[in-house]
C-alpha cells in the first residue's frame, strides 16, 4: 500500500480542509513532515489511524477542531472527516472516515454511528463505493490492524514500548504483530471460534450443552462442575504465567546486582577470590543437603529400634527372672489338658482321679500352657530382641558422626559468607554496594516467595486437571447409555479435533515466525547499532538483550538506556515490515509505509543517520514527522531520497495548517 494523499477536515488542529500530498517516487520515497512540539504531529499520525481503523490515542478523545465547535450554536451539525488516497496492487482507492456533531443547546455531541467509506477506481476513472463489509475486509488486506502499531506510531507509543522493554515485560505488541505477519490472528479467531474444550462458549461448549440437555440431570451437575474447574484452570494459568514472569525479572535483576558487585571489587584477586568463595559455599550448600538428607533417613530407619532398647534390656530380664522361657511343652494346648481332665483317663490309659497328685499337676501345668502362657513366643520374642540391641548398640555414635558432618557445612559456608562480606567491604563506593546488597537481598526473597507461589499454584492447577478428568470420564460414561447422545458426541469428537490441529498447527507457525523475525531484527539492529548485543525473546515474548564477547560467548542481561531501547524498536519495527513483505505472495504488491513521529533526538549524530539510512531501504513509503531541532540533521542523512517536505504551521493553540517546502530535491 502507497500513501498518495491525505485530506484531513477539521481534525482537532486543522480547522477547515486540509491537503497533503506524499512523495510515491521509489527513489524518493521519503516525505518530512516538520513541527515544532505542540503543532500537530501526534494528530496528524493519529489522523491515518482514525481514518483506516476508527479510532486513536489521544489523551482527551475530542476530534472536532475547538474553533469550529464553539463558533457552533444550537442546532448546527459540523462535520470532522479524513481522506486517505492510495494505491494499492496498482488500483487506486479512496478511504474516508466521517463524523458529524451536532450543537445542543449548551452541548456538542456526536452524532451516533460514523460513516466509513471505501471507494474503487474503475477502468474509467471513476471511484465506485464498495459495500460496507468490503470495504472493511479491503482495508484490511492493505493493513491488519493488529500489524498497524508498526507502521503507523508516535513517540508516545513508542515511549510505551521502550519501558515494557526495560521493565522485562511481556511484550503483547510483538506478541500481535507475529500473529498478524502469517495470518494467524484469523487461526485464532477459529480456535477461539470453536471454543476450549469443557467450557462453555463455543461451537465445542453449545454441542456439549446439547448432549447435557437430554435429562440427566447429574450431567447437568457434572457440566456446571467442569465450567467452574476450567475457568479456575485459565486463572490459574494466567496466576502462573505472572508469576513465572515476576520472577524471571527478580533473576534478571538479581544477576545484575550480582554483576555490579564484582565489577566493583578493587581487583581481579579479590574478585577471584569472590567467585571461589560463592562457588564454596553453593558446593557447601549441595553437600550440606546431601548429608542432611543422610541423617534423616538413617534416624527414621533406627531410631525407633536405639529408643526401645531400655524396655527390651528390662523385658529380657524380666523373662529371665521369672523362669518362663522353658515351660511350654511343644504343640499342647490348655485345652487337651482340660480334655483329658475331663474324660478322666491319660493319653497313656491311665485313670485319672480328683484330688491326686496327678489331677494337681494337670491343673497346674495348665496354667503355663497357651493361650494362658506364651512361652514359646517369648522365646522368639527374647532373640529378636537381642539381635536388635545388638544391631542398634551403635546407633548413637552413628547420628553423631552423621550430625557433626552435617553440621560441619554450617562452619564452612558461614567462612565463606564472612569472607565475602570481608571482599565486599572493600569495595570503593560502599554506599552504591549497600544499596546493591539491600536491593539483592530483597530480590532473593522475592525470588524464594515467588517459587512458593509458583509452586502452590501449578499443585492447585494440576489438582484442577486431575479432577476435570475425572468428571469428564464420569460424564462420558453416563452420556454413553443414551442412544440419542451418539450423534452429538460424534459431533463433538469432530470439534475436539479440529479444535487440537488447529491449536497445534498454530502453536508451530507462531514459534516458527517468531524466531525468522528474532532473526532479521537482530541483522537490522547490528546495522542501526554497534553490534555485540544479541536480542532474543522466548516462547513467552519476554525480551532480553545479551553482550556477546569476542570470544561469542553470551553474557548475561545488560543494562538498556532509552536509546538503546528506542534503537531495538526500531529493529523491531523494520524486522516486521521486512518480514511481512516478504510474507506476501502477491507480487504486484506495492509494499508497506511507514509513518512515524520519531524522537530522534533521543539518539547521537551517528545513531541519527543509520536509522535515516536503514529504515527507507526496507520501507517502500516513509513519511516522517519530526520536530524543527532534529529536522536539519535528519534531512541532512536523508537528502537524496526526500521526495517532499512540509512544515506544520501553528497559528494558536487550536489551529495548524500545512505548507509544502518547495525546495530543490535530488
């Protein structure tokens, strides 16, 4: 898409109609746009945005020039619009926004539903509108909304972008411009479209609600239990995802402290010594875990054998002083003896008679024999006993060994500690390692709060998932014995699986992209800036920069200042543009344009010119809006491609106008 022109009427500075040309020469493809702070830059960037999408950033969301609403008076209808001319696969096209106001009483207020208008030219050279729902889709093909944050942006956004940067944030604007490169904001829309499986909204959630419907109502219980656990499941996940993020920054800051303090020590001796004793106690620590972890399960093996040694010595005894270890007779019950007491005759044939010595003596041995004596397992009892005294007599000298080498780490790690708090006091600026040390201190703890947290929630989620399996399993079972059920379930079955290819193939062309354009930033940025910085954004779009050595080695997070950051973004923003024409098959496609209110003084002479160099050869259209003290520098850079110069002209706080800089351009 080539910008030709755009007509702005009373949009908020440009009272009245206003025109402007741009250059479409491919040679020249850069058009200046100069202003002081204050004139109408930001407005004029906005005015492609409202115009293409309907809406903008502006801090008071007032479109209508203040001029032409106070001069309205009860009943007068204004109206605001913006034209852009375009081209687009060699067709030309006419976009307008319009919106009316209307004076009410002491009131301006807008006119509901703004008109949006899409015109074709024909082979006659006449522009025939296209209907609504074309026109929105044919806007759309020129540029996806999700992408336009890339082509059309201001300092402000770009301000917003550099601390998201610097704040190790999540970036969802590079998260949206992968997804709009490979049309894949349209794959989510049908994922989205289908529904997660087991909630509600969705093609997957109102067939399930169907299959729900038939009667049962358990299963209606069974869904409304599933619906809770996985929206709970999706906070979680997001719970999770937060944290993950909070403490990958706590670990980013944490090796930057951790940083500052060695390259703040005196000398390398003493910062080899530093690093000695960090790796001393982080081994010291392993170990001291280790041993612990030794004692523990020695204790819980033999403890309980050591602490009833007292009471098995004092039972042996007892055993023994009472002489009954020998009294059992092998295999006699008390009972055989009652028996034999009772028929009154012996086992051998022998009578036996009350009241002689024999009946006595039955009666007596009765008493030694089971269940009233138990003789012979005391007698088993009496070894076991004494092979554990003998096998736990040690015990005692055992746990401590095993104590005094878990505590001997104690000494040596506290050495250790001491040592490097020894190191760290001679550092020169004591103050700065103080305020590192406090501000490492509170990182480390936030660190350990947070892996507590992470850790409680991916149990909680996990406890989630385990109970939605079963439910469903439950749920699937019951559905099962309905006839009626088979057709909805195979309906179902279909939407599951179109729903997983869908996320599957999604999840491989969002990773794919997203590294083919980590890799065309970082070319661009070695371009724009020194080179020896490496930018890398993982799975979850945190962004993080890393100094490569001579050697290639990566070392850890640097500190990014706002001009480094803003160079990133730019890197950033040509990586996008490369890509997406790249990504484009039609070959009569005129490309991308790049409008952008840029805060060059934010970079050095030479910073200045390699983004004035590098971003018109990847561009096919720039139109650059920049403020009166960086202009003569960047024109300077640019003056070979320029095609066309204007300067905005502030005649009040409420109205600028537009003036072509006829000047001779190469």
């Amino acid at each position: 898409m080539i910008i030709r022109q755009i007509i702005l009427n009373n949009f908020r500075q440009f009272k009245g109609k206003c025109i402007i040309d741009f250059s479409t020469d491919k040679k020249h493809n850069v058009t200046v746009v100069m202003g002081d702070n204050g004139a109408g830059k930001t407005t004029l960037e906005q005015a492609f945005i409202w115009c293409l999408y309907g809406g903008t950033n502006f801090a008071i969301q007032e479109l209508i020039n203040r001029d032409v609403r106070e001069s309205m008076i009860s009943g007068d209808i204004a109206v605001v619009s913006v034209e852009l001319q375009v081209n687009y696969n060699n067709h030309e096209y006419s976009i307008m926004r319009k919106q009316r106001f209307e004076k009410k009483t002491t009131r301006v207020e807008k006119i509901p539903n703004d008109i949006f208008l899409v015109k074709e030219q024909n082979d006659n050279g006449e522009f025939i509108p296209l209907p609504d729902i074309k026109g929105v889709a044919t806007v759309r093909e020129f540029m996806p909304e999700e992408l336009s944050a890339f082509f059309f942006f201001d300092g402000e956004r770009l301000e917003h972008m550099s601390k998201e940067l610097l704040e190790h944030k999540r970036s969802d604007n590079f998260k949206g411009a992968v997804r709009g490169l490979v049309g894949l904001t349209a794959m989510l829309e049908a994922i989205g479209h289908l529904g997660k499986p087991g909630l509600k909204g969705g093609v997957i959630g109102k067939i399930d609600k169907l299959i729900d419907d038939v009667g049962n109502a358990n299963l209606s219980e069974i869904a409304g239990v599933i619906d809770t656990l996985l929206t709970k499941q999706d906070a979680l996940k997001k719970n999770i995802d937060d944290l993950i993020d909070e403490e990958a920054r706590y670990n980013e800051d944490m090796i930057g402290f951790q940083a500052d303090l060695k390259n703040m020590q005196e000398d390398i001796n003493r910062r080899k010594e530093y690093e000695r004793l960090q790796a001393l106690q982080q081994s010291e620590e392993r170990d001291k875990i280790k041993d612990r972890q030794t004692l523990y399960n020695y204790f819980a093996k033999h403890s309980f054998g050591y602490f009833i040694l007292p009471l098995l010595e004092e039972a042996l005894d007892e055993i023994k002083s009472a002489d009954k270890l020998d009294k059992g007779i092998p295999y006699i019950h008390a009972d055989t003896i009652k028996f034999l007491l009772e028929r009154g005759k012996c086992i051998c044939g022998a009578d036996i008679c009350d009241d002689d010595e024999a009946t006595r003596h039955l009666e007596a041995l009765m008493q030694t024999l089971p269940p009233n004596s138990i003789g012979n397992m005391i007698g088993q009892f009496a070894d076991q006993a004494s092979s554990l005294a003998t096998r736990e007599s040690d015990f005692y000298e055992q746990v401590k060994q095993k104590t005094q080498a878990y505590q001997k780490h104690d000494a040596v790690i506290n050495n250790a500690i001491d040592q490097c708090d020894d190191l760290v006091k001679h550092i020169a600026d004591k103050d700065k390692v103080n305020s590192i040390k406090i501000k490492l201190s509170t990182a480390k703890a936030a660190t350990a709060r947070l892996r507590n947290d992470i850790v409680k929630a991916k149990t909680e989620y996990a406890h989630t998932v385990d109970k939605v399996k079963r439910l469903e399993s439950q749920r699937k079972e019951i559905r099962g014995t309905y006839s009626k059920n088979r057709q909805n379930m195979l309906y179902l079955e279909y939407a599951k699986t179109i729903w997983e290819q869908l996320k599957s193939t999604y999840d491989e062309k969002e990773s794919a992209v997203r590294l083919e354009l980590e890799e065309r930033i970082n070319k661009i940025f070695e371009n724009i800036y020194d080179g020896g910085i490496q930018i890398s954004v993982d799975e979850r779009y945190n962004i993080s920069t890393n100094i490569i050595t001579d050697s290639g080695e990566h070392m850890s997070d640097l500190e990014k200042n706002t001009a480094q950051s803003y160079a990133i973004i730019f890197a950033f923003i040509a990586g996008i543009i490369e890509m997406a024409k790249s990504n484009n098959d039609d070959e009569t496609n005129d490309g991308f344009p790049l409008v952008m209110d840029a805060p060059l003084s934010a970079f050095d002479k030479e910073r200045i010119k390699k983004i004035c160099t590098v971003l018109p050869t990847i561009a096919e259209q720039v139109i650059i809006f920049i403020k009166d003290t960086d202009g003569d520098i960047a024109e300077k850079y640019m003056d070979s491609i320029i095609g066309k110069k204007w300067l905005i002209k502030k005649h009040s706080e409420t109205v600028s106008s537009m003036e072509e800089r006829l000047e001779h351009y190469v």
